[in-house]
C-alpha cells in the first residue's frame, strides 16, 4: 500500500459503445463532473422493468441493479404513486425538531423485520452515512456504559472490504485503489484482517471448521495486540460485495467472529448495504447466519433506487445503553428521515413481501447460480463461481490450476463491463479489481433485480457468456 495506484476506473481507455455525434457532442460541453472526466458516460433517458434506456434508444439489460440498488427493477408505479401521495402530505421537515409518519412507519417495518432485536432505526441518505453513525454510535455506547471506557478508540476491519468513501467510513475499508490517494489522512486507529476468502485462502487439507478457527485466532490475536480493552468494535460485511466478489461467509464463521467480540466487550457491526434487505435470500443476511449484530446497516435495496435511503439499526441493548446515558446520540444530518426518502421506502418493503419476492430471490437465484456453473465451469479463464441469494461472482484467472490473475493493466474486469455495453450485447455487468490483495483480481458480480424472471436470468448469463468469450475467448 502507500503506493498510488489509480482505481481501475480511471486507468481505462474506451471500449465504449458508438454513440451519435450528436451525443458525444453535446456531452462533451457537459458541466457534469464525471467519473472519467475525459469520457462521458451512457445518457439514461429511461427505465423499464430490468432496462435501462439510452438516449440513442439502446435497451440495457441490468444484470446488477447499478450497485445492487434497482432490485424492484425501474418502473414499479406503485412506488411512484406512494412517493407523489408523500410528497402531497409534505415534502420535509427537521429531524431535530419533529417526526414524520413515513419515517415511523419505516423504522416500524425494519424493527419488526429483526423480531424487535434491534429496536431502533437511525435514517439517513446513504450507505456511508450509515456506516459513519455506526462508528459514532459504537464510541458513544462506551463513553454512556454506566462505568466508562473512553479508552475503546480501536475499530478491526477487513482487508479488500468497503465501507464506503467519506474519511471515516474509508479508513473502516480496504478499497486499496479508492484509499490510496488518502492513506495519508485515513484514520489511524482502524486495523485489518484478513477475509474469509476461501478459494484463495484455504490451504489445501484444511477443514472449513479449522480455516474458521485460524481466522478467529487471528481476530483474537489482533485484539491483544492492540490490548483487548481498547477494541471499540469488529465491522464486516455480513456477505462481501464488489471488493472482493460476492462471497457468502463460512458456516460458523460469523458466529466465530462474534465470540471473539463477545469475549473482550467489543460490538460487532455488520454492514449489509449491499448484502443486505433480500439481496442474499433473506430481509437481513445475518438471519442465515446465527448472530445477531449489535449495529447493522443497510441501504441500497432498502429503497430500491426510487429515493436514496439508507439506515442504522441499533440492537436494544446500545439503545438502552444511550437512553440510561446521555439520552441523545450525538450526531445528526439535515435530511435524517427524510420523508419523501421514507415513504418510498416504506412501499418498497411493503412490495417485497406483499409480492413474495424473497422466495423468488431465493429460486432465481439458486437458478443464476447453476447456469453460471453450467456455462463458466469449464471456461479455462474462470477460477471461481459464488455467490448467494441474487448476489453472485465470477472471478477470472490466466491459469485455472495455479489460479494466476491477470496482471492489473489488462484490466480484465472493466474490459468486459465496457464490452458488455456494446450494443450487440447490452447488458450492464458490474466489474471489480484487487480483489486478491487489492492490486491484483478481476471479477465481474451479477445482482438482478428480486422479481426477475426465469428467461431474464437465461438473458443474462447467455449475454454475460458471449461477452467473456469475445474479451478473454473461450
Ligand atoms: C455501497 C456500500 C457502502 C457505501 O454506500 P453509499 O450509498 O455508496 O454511500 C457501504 N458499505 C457497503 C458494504 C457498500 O456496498
């Protein structure tokens, strides 16, 4: 690390789709600061079902719901309906000052989702502003316990995770490419370990139960290396998403993690911006995995796309904690609880369990995965298929035995996204790099929407397939 090396994103020159002079004209007078600032990207003019639609009229298949976001699709009038009758009642008001019924009915709907467990809900705008006030929350429990420890400053992450782009939310991560340029102003009291990463991490001979217990032993030998009584909290997302690729946790892995937590009286934060609300098979990824966090975040499917929504679940006892305190939690944000941002929300889940759309995630996804293996098992530039729920991954390899990646500048993952928006394919796929060590790794992940359909699954993998062979043959 230290070293700068640019995210992939904006190393890449252009395998982008032919666009009309016209077009690219007009963009290129844009006062839009893109993220390659010298290549405008797709102009989306609309949405329908799983498709996003260009100003030149090319119909893309979104094989990932943008950043597993769009996970009722693009179109779902319902929502639009529930965000115009908001909107008609009032637009905003102040948190600090007042509440709002769509913020109470939302909060509701996300306590009673983990059975009252975790029994208050914190709402803000995004998946790093989540994240943020789980941080916050975390130091301010310890300085409200009824004896202090002001001295619980130390966070453990995980290597190759992401938490999100704000100072603190970054140095909670291991984005290598994105902390790069900042590693010098990244805070100094969060410490990495390793991933739960069996395709590379998992010696050969060695059991599931025994890479468990090594990854474990490893968490409790970073808390005694820092001093067991300054760890303020363990964060991990509870299914990692695009930094490493979809990877679902070990049986019993969690449940190790937290033990070792549990031990020194330090909080296990689980982030499921991604992972969480469906995406992995059930409301909250978690609930597959016998823990339950003390905080927990969530944020891209919770609203789906149509308002941009995320949030911090507080388990009970931090809650009770912070009530017997202080009785405020010291941080708030001007568009906290947004009610437009709410109701939105509050239709969204309303819609995935009205519509029964968890055991479709469940179907369709077992369906992705089975014709991913069937169509990449065999693909001598595949290493690894995984995945979980409508989350899945394929990591790619120059040697299927040594697992060799490919080297950076070949940008293999972001060369088939490119490719994969050439009109004669159109299907967005979302691409991932460093991976392994945060350099090297390509991947590409797949994230259809919850209702999607047996024959847009067999789109997808059939679009994703034909791509794959023109970038790296077959
Ligand atoms: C996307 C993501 C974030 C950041 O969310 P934003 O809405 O982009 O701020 C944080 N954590 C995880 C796990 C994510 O996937």
């Amino acid at each position: 690390m230290g070293d700068y090396t640019p995210d992939v994103h904006s190393s890449q020159e252009g395998v982008l789709p032919k666009q009309s002079k016209q077009t690219s004209d007009s963009r290129s007078q844009s006062s839009v600061l893109y993220h390659q600032l010298r290549q405008p990207p797709l102009n989306i003019v609309g949405g329908r079902g799983s498709y996003l639609i260009t100003d030149s009229g090319q119909e893309i298949l979104d094989a990932t719901c943008g950043a597993a976001v769009s996970c009722l699709g693009n179109s779902d009038k319902r929502v639009h309906e529930a965000i115009m009758e908001q909107l008609r009642k009032v637009p905003y008001c102040y948190s600090l000052y007042f509440t709002n019924s769509a913020a109470e009915e939302l909060s509701q709907i996300l306590v009673d989702s983990t059975g009252g467990k975790m029994s208050r809900a914190f709402i803000v705008s995004s998946g790093t502003e989540a994240v943020e006030a789980s941080l916050k929350m975390a130091v301010q429990y310890y300085m409200e316990m009824p004896v202090p420890q002001p001295q619980r400053v130390n966070f453990i992450a995980r290597k190759q995770s992401y938490h999100g782009n704000t100072l603190g939310s970054l140095s909670v991560g291991h984005h290598v490419g994105r902390r790069a340029l900042y590693e010098k102003i990244l805070a100094k009291n969060v410490h990495h370990v390793s991933q739960c990463y069996p395709y590379r991490d998992m010696q050969d001979g060695e059991t599931v139960e025994a890479y468990v217990a090594r990854l474990a032993q490893e968490l409790e030998d970073k808390f005694q290396e820092l001093g067991p009584d300054t760890v303020c909290a363990f964060v991990a997302e509870t299914m990692t998403g695009t930094t490493l690729g979809c990877v679902p946790p070990l049986p019993g892995y969690l449940k190790a993690m937290k033990e070792v937590c549990e031990r020194h009286g330090a909080l296990l934060i689980l982030d499921e911006v991604m992972s969480g609300m469906g995406r992995s098979g059930t409301l909250h990824a978690w609930e597959q995995e016998g823990v339950v966090p003390d905080l927990q975040t969530m944020a891209k499917g919770l609203g789906a796309g149509y308002a941009p929504i995320a949030a911090l679940l507080v388990n009970r006892h931090v809650v009770d904690t912070l009530t017997q305190g202080t009785g405020a939690f010291s941080h708030s944000q001007t568009y906290q609880g947004h009610p437009v941002a709410c109701a939105a929300a509050c239709r969204v889940q309303k819609i995935i369990q009205e519509d029964n759309l968890l055991p479709n995630v469940c179907e369709m996804g077992k369906y992705l995965g089975q014709l991913l293996h069937q169509k990449f098992g065999d693909h001598p530039h595949v290493g690894d298929i995984r995945g979980r729920g409508l989350f899945w991954a394929i990591e790619f390899v120059q040697d299927k035995k040594t697992k060799e990646p490919y080297p950076p500048s070949k940008s293999v993952a972001w060369t088939i996204h490119k490719t994969a928006l050439k009109p004669e394919y159109s299907i967005s796929l979302m691409p991932g790099n460093g991976g392994i060590d945060g350099i090297n790794g390509d991947h590409i992940c797949f994230a259809p929407p919850y209702n999607c359909t047996k024959e847009e699954i067999e789109m997808i993998v059939n679009r994703a397939s034909r791509v794959v062979e023109e970038v790296l043959g077959n």
